[in-house]
C-alpha cells in the first residue's frame, strides 16, 4: 500500500465510521516509511504477530520506543482528543483481522518509558494486581492507563491524553507491516529534552536520529532486564 493510498484509506474509514471531518492541525503526521522486521532483519508477517504479547520497536525515532499489539480481535476505529483540545479520527487495527495496533512507548504523564534496565509500562493482558481495567497498557509510575483498543484512550489515572499512535501500513499480497507517521499528541520534543543527558550519554550523536528504513521488532523482555508490575 502506497502512502498516498494510506491517507486515501483514513479519509474512507473516517466516513465509514461517521466521523467529522479532521482539523487540519490534527492531520497525521508522516514519517519515514519503515519496514518492520523480526531480530534476524526478516519482514515481520501480520500473522506471525502474537495476540496479547509485547513487542516493542523504535520509531520515528531510533530512541522513541513504540509497542506493537495484536489485541486478537478486530478492533474499530475511534474519535480522540489530544490535551490541547485538538481531535483527530483514528483508523484502528490493521491486518487480515484488523486486530494488530501500535502506540508510542512513552506516558503521556511524565514521559515514563522502557529502557533497556527497566520498564515502568507495559501491555497488560486481562485484569491482575492493582489493575481496575482488563487488557491497558499500564503505566506504574502514577498509574495511568491506557486502552489500546480505543486508540490508547485513557481509562485511568493522571495522563491528560491518549499515547499518540503508531501509523501502521499493512500490504495484503506479502502479509508486511510499514510504520509511516504518528497521530495524536507526540511527546518527542518533550522526550528528548527531559531525557538528553540519558539518551546521549547511552547513544551519543545518535540520541535523536531518525528511525531507518527498517525497524526491529522484538519482545519487550528480551529489550529490557526488568518489567515492573503493579
């Protein structure tokens, strides 16, 4: 799928779900086309995408990490609304099913983010410990959570909006999956202020590099050392 089809694609879901037309200053915001790949550099296939898993990978930056669901059900698109008010129309899940979803890592609250020690947020599946909520992506810093089948919605917690979304491109005839923009509120600039001495000290000149044409797919307890629970 060509990106001019993709934009083609979120006009037609927009009207097919009713929803009202998008303000321009909430339009996605594109990227580099990305390919996304196993660990061994191969084209990760939608179906090989296990349900209720977390994978990870960076993007649109070499630094910002994103999850990568596939929620093991269709899921339907969703009007949002960013903290400064803005809305925008995401398009839901993509693949043969429509079940697979991405998001950006990094809390919308404070910024909290996997790194390769350790993560504060994370996929839950299905209610345990303190959660109130079934299947949220779950932040233990202050507890925001965040449904990832209605477009990282917040159910819970202190984050003034969703996690902005991962833009995903799925080509039918090879079965691939291609990061292409962002939608929603990004935090990078953020990010990248809070955590410079972090992120250059730990990749230098690269801290704020794009992503490249590809982007490694992995699961989130082979990326980092610990995941906390709460």
């Amino acid at each position: 799928m060509e990106r001019r089809d993709f934009l083609k694609f979120c006009a037609v879901a927009a009207a097919a779900n009713e929803a009202p037309a998008i303000a321009a200053d909430a339009r996605p915001h594109l990227y580099s086309r990305a390919r996304l790949v196993d660990g061994a550099g191969k084209p990760l296939q939608a179906a090989a995408v296990p349900v209720d898993r977390n994978l990870i990978f960076n993007y649109p930056y070499a630094t910002t990490p994103c999850f990568l669901l596939n929620l093991g059900h269709a899921v339907a698109g969703a009007q949002l609304k960013t903290s400064e008010a803005q809305t925008y129309f995401w398009q839901g899940g993509v693949g043969k099913g429509r079940s697979i979803v991405a998001f950006s890592a990094i809390c919308a609250h404070k910024l909290s983010y996997p790194t390769r020690d350790i993560s504060f947020i994370s996929y839950r599946a299905g209610k345990g410990g303190s959660n109130k909520f079934a299947n949220v992506i779950h932040c233990c810093s202050e507890h925001s959570q965040y449904d990832p089948a209605a477009g990282a919605r917040v159910v819970a917690g202190p984050a003034p909006q969703p996690l902005a979304a991962i833009l995903l491109e799925h080509a039918p005839a090879s079965d691939e999956l291609f990061a292409v923009g962002t939608l929603g509120g990004e935090m990078f600039g953020q990010f990248f202020e809070k955590y410079a001495f972090k992120l250059e000290m730990e990749h230098g000149a690269a801290a704020r590099a794009a992503a490249g044409d590809t982007c490694v797919v992995q699961a989130l307890e082979n990326y980092c050392r610990q995941q906390v629970k709460c």
